[in-house]
C-alpha cells in the first residue's frame, strides 16, 4: 500500500513541475506623436527552468529593426517612461541575445516588414517565467530605432544598446488556462 501511495506522490509531482507556464502581454502605444504600435504576445515556458518562447506580432512600426527588451517595472503609469531600466538583476552591461554577458532583459531585436507588422518567434534561454530571472509582471518594451547590442560607438550602446525612444509597451502577466 505505502508503495502504491508513494508512486501516486511521484506521479503528482511530477506533473505539477512539469505544468506549461503561460503568460501575456498586450502592447499599448507610447504617447509618441503619429505613432500608433500595438501588440499582442504569448509567452511559453514548457518547463521550469527551460527556455522560454514569445510568439506574436506587432503593428505600427516603421520598416526596419528595433530594439525589444524586458524592463524592470511593470509600471505605465507615465505610459512606457515609467517601465525603468532593462531587466538587469547582474548588474552587467547590455548585450545582445546570444552574448554571454547582458542584461536579463536583452533580447535583441524585431524586424518589422514594409506593412510595418514584425511576426515574433524568439527562445530564450536566460528569461524565465519563475526564479530569480522572472519577468512576470514587468514590461516588455518596444523602440524606436535598432538595437546595437551593445557593440555600437555611442555612449548609449553600454546601457540600451541606443535603441531609441520607447514606442510601445505591455505588463507580463499570467495567462490563466
């Protein structure tokens, strides 16, 4: 009986740490004069500690690449100015997605077609949806301009990688299922 009981225990286990984490944002335009972005994204973490998935899009840009990063504050409270810095719990200098040393919250750029729409697919493997790497109920933010991942010449390469102004913005919150 005890083995019966401890096998169910496993079984339980086993599914509650491998239950699928999904999460949500919904981006809103800055108040940038003419610009209108908008957004919709998904976010998918299958297992803790996994890598993590955004699908979506994203409308109103300008043709091109710009900066999309996770800042620290879930706060719009003064539209995206309010979302503070990158995500950058190691306190180390922005990079781009593939670097060893960034920000948390560096993950790169999105390509925007002539019709201005951007399809996102990016994986992840250092944001999570639990642990000290946790972006719920931050912001994910989109720039104006392309992200230098931190190897451009200018001052603001080092910290924001000199993505331009903010143009849109979403809170990370928990999708119930």
């Amino acid at each position: 009986m005890s083995r019966m009981v401890a096998l169910l225990l496993l079984a339980a286990v086993t599914v509650v740490t491998a239950e699928e984490m999904v999460a949500v944002v919904r981006l809103t335009p800055h108040d940038v004069k003419g610009k209108n972005v908008t957004g919709n994204l998904k976010i998918v973490q299958s297992v803790p500690n996994g890598p993590v998935t955004i699908t979506g899009s994203i409308h109103g840009l300008t043709e091109g690449l710009h900066g999309f990063h996770v800042h620290e504050k879930g706060d719009l409270s003064n539209g995206c100015a309010s979302t503070g810095a990158h995500f950058n719990p190691e306190n180390v200098t922005h990079g781009g997605p593939d670097d060893t040393v960034r920000h948390v919250g560096d993950l790169g750029n999105v390509q925007a077609n002539s019709e201005g729409e951007a399809m996102i697919n990016i994986t992840d493997n250092i944001i999570s949806l639990s642990g000290p790497n946790n972006i719920l109920g931050r912001a994910i933010v989109v720039h104006s301009a392309e992200d230098d991942l931190g190897k451009g010449n200018h001052t603001l390469s080092s910290t924001t990688g000199n993505a331009g102004d903010r143009w849109a913005c979403g809170v990370i919150g928990v999708q119930k299922i």
